[in-house]
C-alpha cells in the first residue's frame, strides 16, 4: 500500500471486511492467505490489506489495542510516538491550560490522538496525502474527528495564529533507507525553523532525539528526556511562560520523566558528585536521568557518591528508595580477573548472571561464554571502573535476597 487510491479501498465495505478478516492472521501463512482471499477479491485490495494488516501487528507495541482498528503507512509505523508517550505530553499541555494545538509534520495522527483524548482541539497538518488520509481515517476510527482538522500543506506555510501551541515532530530519518537523522539541520523541517515557529506560540514542545548533544539545546526552552519502561524513547522542547506551578516549563531547565509511572526529576543544576569508595549499594540511573545529566541530583537524593567520575554509577553505604535509579546490594568489589570471576561464580553455584557493563571494553556475551555457568542461583555482575581501574562488582537488585560474600 504505497497510494491514496489503495488506501481509499480499504475504507470500502469491502475492503473493512478483508480488515476484519485478517486481524489474527498468521504472517507466517500469508501466501496460503493471499492466494485464498484473491478467489473473491481484486489482487491489488488483498495485497493492500494484507499489507495493512502488518502494520497493524508491528504497531502494536506502541498503539496496544488501537492499533487494530487503526491505519498505519511503513514511515508511520517507524516513526510514530508510542501512546503512554504521547498521552504524557499531552497531558502536560491540557495542564498547562492548552486547548488547541497545531500539530505540524502530524503524520499518521498520533500525537493527535492523544492531544485529542486529552479534550484538546487539534490541526494536524502533513505534506503527504497517505499519512494524511491515515490521520483522517484514524480519527474516524476512534471517534476523535470532531477534535482533529487533517490538513495536506506544507507546515512551513501554515498559519497557527490563534492556536494556543504548537507541536512540531520533524522527520529524523532519511527517505531513501530510514536511516536516523542525527544532524537537528538536516531534520524536515530543519530544526531551526521549528524553534522559530515554536517561539511564536503561548507554548510548544518540539520532538527531537535523545541523543541531541546539550550543547545544542536553546537557552530559552526547558528540555525534557522521557524513557517508557527504562527505554529512553525521546527529547522534547517545552516552550513557554515559567512558572512555579507543578509541571510548569521552566525555561533552561533539564527534566527526566520515567513511564509508565510518570516521576519526573526537573533538575537543580547541581555540580557533579565527588567520586569514592564503592558501598553496600550501587544505584543504576534511569537513562533519562543520564541522558538530562542529572546524575548528581540522584546521587544527593539517595546520599551518594560516584565510582568514578567518568562512570554514571552511584554507590551509597544504605538503601534508599528512589523512582529515579534501580538499586543493587553489592556482595563484591574486585579487580577485573576472568578466572577469579569464574571461580567465584562456580563456588555460589550461579547459572544465570545478568552481565552489564559501563566504561569496560569487554562484551558481556564473549564473557558468559568464558564463564561457563552451572548452578541454581543468580547473580549481577557489573563490569566497570571503579577510580579509573577496571573493576567487577557482584550483587543481586535490591529487592532479591544478598548471599553473603564480602
């Protein structure tokens, strides 16, 4: 399904009944499937449906149980943002007294879905006619169209005047492989252009990467990083009055928000923690929290210090709970030795180790393989520096019981 036409199809009774048809169907039976349905239906509707039907089971992981009733084109599956995603920041503007938005490079329609749900009235413009008559198609099928106003135009010639915000998600991968864009000028629209339209709105938040080096971040916009199940998925800009109230955009400001449960940690501009001794307990931040560089502001919160100053470990000598970082009980703190890992590991009797590394050349598969493991228990091993030497440090999450070993 690469045109309009053969999407208008699928809309047909027709073509809802090949839909409805397919919902379950088995990838892996697809020719049988094809060759069955072509005895009733034109070719060029089965290949259209079939070919939507996968994308409906590929956007599953983002869109949960929409995406079966929802239409999806092969860039729209890629680069759409998951729902819990989308529904955040979406609630961020309704509380931030937004009510209509200008949803610019809309694509398919979810962010608009959400923004939507969220009771607020939504223009969503995109210059190609299929992701625009998915977002049409999209509203209708969630019962969202008297909220969302589809428009094909150019976004850099549309007029959000009178909106109360503006969203700007620009293309960050190439149109001849997908590849990922990693130069915010050579986003579409540039990145730039969406910065100058976002400053001429009461609020915005614009889509970047993750990765979007600090350096690059405006002065004027509170920048926030968002992971959905310990997955960092992506940065937003958040323009904007600045204000005390909670969630309010604070011009400047970095922000890690963790879904699904919705912590966020706005950061306080602290200097980096002194490094030292490893403790009874190693805190691994969320990568957010790590992506906001706002490392310290987790280690002030649990009383910790850094390894190392170049590693984004936080050891504390007690436990305490924090949304922001996954704690450990550390059992062991030696140098980096293979067969001195191996033996330990073999005397606890430890068939499954969880292998993680940070600031270490070694990959964590070619040492389980060296390892060799047999036995009923388990166990971490974090592979890392620990005052600029290579270090190994065994333990076990906090929540699970602490074989004694140091």
């Amino acid at each position: 399904m690469t045109d309009p036409d053969s999407f208008a199809a699928l809309l047909t009774p027709e073509g809802q009944a090949l839909l409805d048809a397919l919902h379950d169907h088995d990838p892996a039976d697809e020719l049988a499937t094809a060759t069955r349905l072509r005895r009733d239906h034109p070719a060029a509707l089965v290949s259209a449906a079939l070919g939507q039907a996968r994308l409906r089971q590929r956007a599953a992981a983002k869109f949960g149980a929409d995406a079966r009733r929802m239409y999806f084109t092969p860039n729209g599956v890629e680069q759409s943002t998951r729902t819990a995603v989308a529904e955040h920041r979406a609630a961020r503007l309704a509380a931030l007294g937004v009510r209509s938005v200008a949803d610019l490079c809309a694509g398919i329609g979810g962010d608009a879905l959400a923004l939507a749900r969220a009771g607020i009235r939504v223009l969503a413009v995109d210059r190609d006619p299929l992701a625009c008559a998915a977002a049409r198609a999209n509203a209708d099928a969630l019962g969202l169209a008297d909220l969302i106003e589809v428009r094909c135009a150019d976004v850099t010639g549309t007029d959000t005047a009178g909106y109360d915000a503006v969203f700007v998600d620009p293309a960050r991968r190439t149109k001849a492989r997908g590849g990922r864009i990693f130069d915010p000028e050579a986003y579409s629209p540039p990145l730039s252009w969406a910065i100058d339209a976002a400053r001429t709105a009461p609020y915005a938040a614009l889509k970047i990467a993750p990765g979007v080096p600090h350096e690059a971040l405006p002065a004027d916009a509170e920048t926030e990083w968002i992971s959905d199940g310990g997955d960092v998925k992506e940065a937003v800009l958040w323009f904007g009055p600045a204000a005390d109230a909670p969630g309010a955009v604070r011009p400047g400001g970095r922000r890690a928000t963790l879904l699904p449960a919705g912590d966020s940690l706005l950061g306080a501009d602290l200097p980096d923690p002194e490094p030292g001794p490893v403790g009874g307990w190693l805190y691994e931040p969320d990568g957010a929290v790590i992506r906001a560089h706002l490392v310290a502001d987790v280690a002030r919160q649990v009383g910790g210090r850094l390894i190392d100053p170049t590693i984004a470990y936080v050891t504390a000598d007690a436990l305490t709970p924090t949304p922001y970082a996954t704690a450990y009980a550390i059992t062991d703190v030696l140098p980096f030795n293979v067969k001195k890992l191996r033996a330990l590991l073999r005397e606890r009797e430890v068939g499954v180790a969880v292998i993680k590394k940070r600031g270490s050349a070694v990959e964590p598969e070619e040492l389980r393989k060296k390892l060799k493991l047999g036995g009923r228990n388990h166990c971490t091993v974090f592979l890392t520096r620990v005052a600029g030497a290579p270090a190994m440090l065994l333990g076990h999450p906090a929540q699970a019981p602490v074989t004694p070993g140091r």
